[in-house]
C-alpha cells in the first residue's frame, strides 16, 4: 500500500512570504495579520497560517488599478 504525502495544514508567515515569490514583505504579512485580513492560529510561540486560506488566496481573481491620467489645467 502506497503511502501519501501529508498535505500541509497550516503555513508559517516565512512559508507564505516563500509562496507568494517574496512580492508582499514578510512586514507587510505581519501588519495584515495584525489587522485581521489573514487569519491565524497560534501553536505553542509559532504563529501559523490555515492551508486552505493561504490556497484560496494565491488563487483569487486579481484585481488591475488603472489610474487615470491627470487632466492639465490649460
């Protein structure tokens, strides 16, 4: 009987940080969690991050921003 692999349940904010190609700082990670927009969970000192959060976030929609060009005051 072939055994598999454990899927991973619970993400580090390095592991993340790794996981999104080191675009949003590992700051930037902290001070999202500290204002509630990843959710954690706290095992003994080590704050962890949920698989299937951090799976449903790389694979959400991205959204563009287009500014628009400033108009001159001629």
């Amino acid at each position: 009987m072939e055994k598999k692999p454990m899927e991973k349940k619970f993400y580090t904010v390095r592991d993340l940080y790794c996981e999104l190609g080191g675009v949003v700082t590992r700051s930037q990670l902290y001070r999202m969690i500290e204002q509630g927009e990843i959710p954690t969970r706290k095992i003994g000192k080590k704050i962890v991050i949920p698989a299937d959060w951090v799976v449903s976030y790389i694979n959400m929609p991205a959204v563009a921003v287009v500014k628009k060009p400033r108009e001159t005051a001629c």
